[in-house]
C-alpha cells in the first residue's frame, strides 16, 4: 500500500539544481532507506482501526473516530511525502541535499569543503542495512551537517571518497589506494 502511494508521489526535481553547463553530473541519489516508513505504515494501520470502531463501535462517536482517522491520515500521507521527497544528491562537483514537501529546502556543500565524513551505524541500522552521515566542514553551521537513515552507508561514503579523490583535492596514499580497488 505505501509502495502504491510512493509511485504516485511527485518526484524531487533534482536536475534543475544542477550546474549542467558546467559539467556537473550525478553520481548518486540517495532516497533514505525504507525503515523511515513505518510510522506512517503504523499510522494507516490506526487509521483502519479508527475507522472500523466507526462503523462497528458506539453510533454516537462514530463521527469522533471518523475525523480522527482522516486526522491521521492527513498525517502519515504528509510524512511518507516528506521522506520520498528528501533526497541526498552526489554530484562530480558537491553533496546536497533536496527536501520538502510544499517549498523546498536545498542545502549544498562544495566537494572542496568536505573535510570529514563520520558513519554512525546505529545496531538495528547494521541489521537493516542503514546508517546516518555527519559531515565535517570548514563552515560547521550548515544546512547539511547530519544526513540520516542512508541505505548501505559504507558504499554511499565509498562514493563521496571517490568523488573527492577524482576532484584532484587529496593525495593518493597506499590506504587510500586500497580502499578506492576494493582490498
């Protein structure tokens, strides 16, 4: 049932945010990983519950459970809608992230103001295959600090490593030459 409201759900124009005459190509998107969703599968579980106790409960409070379930309706269409519609973009060129649901947010970090990349696998996100990133940058107020629920953290961080190797901005040492051949 969420996969159906998903298919539906508009998608985030990423490709008018990008420097195209520039040269600047994605490399990644990145939705968040599938665990975001199961509040609101929670919540359209409560919301046929509620409506269900408004046809067979007490006749009196059937418009109370009625309103309530299109409350929470309301509710979880708008969550699952905020969570597709952020998006976490890799480009050849910068990070930035993409998000909202009426106005849209968009938050960038130049690939040259990357200092550091922590990957907190949380145990549950270890299981699942998730995790959060917190970027390190010259300007620690920025919009794109903490970037959570990634899909398999560890090649996603890969990837940005890579981007930045390729940009020219950090010497190939032995690690890093591993780590970039997979060994």
């Amino acid at each position: 049932m969420i996969r159906a409201l998903l298919d539906r759900l508009p998608e985030q124009e990423v490709e008018s945010h990008l420097l195209s005459e520039e040269g600047e190509e994605v490399i990644d998107l990145v939705r968040h990983h599938w665990i975001v969703y199961w509040l609101p599968a929670l919540e359209l579980v409560g919301v046929a519950l509620l409506w269900l106790l408004a046809l067979l409960g007490p006749i009196q409070l059937g418009w109370f459970f009625l309103v309530g379930g299109a409350v929470l309706a309301l509710h979880a269409v708008y969550t699952i809608a905020g969570e597709h519609r952020d998006v976490f973009v890799i480009t050849n060129m910068r990070v930035f992230r993409a998000s909202g649901v009426f106005s849209v947010r968009i938050a960038t970090m130049p690939i040259t103001r990357i200092l550091d990349i922590t990957v907190e696998k949380p145990f549950l996100g270890r299981v699942l295959g998730y995790g959060h990133f917190v970027f390190e940058s010259a300007a620690q107020a920025q919009g794109l600090r903490d970037i959570r629920y990634i899909g398999d953290p560890d090649q996603r961080d890969l990837t940005i490593q890579r981007v930045v190797q390729r940009s020219g901005l950090r010497t190939r040492s032995t690690v890093d030459r591993q780590m970039l051949d997979g060994h």
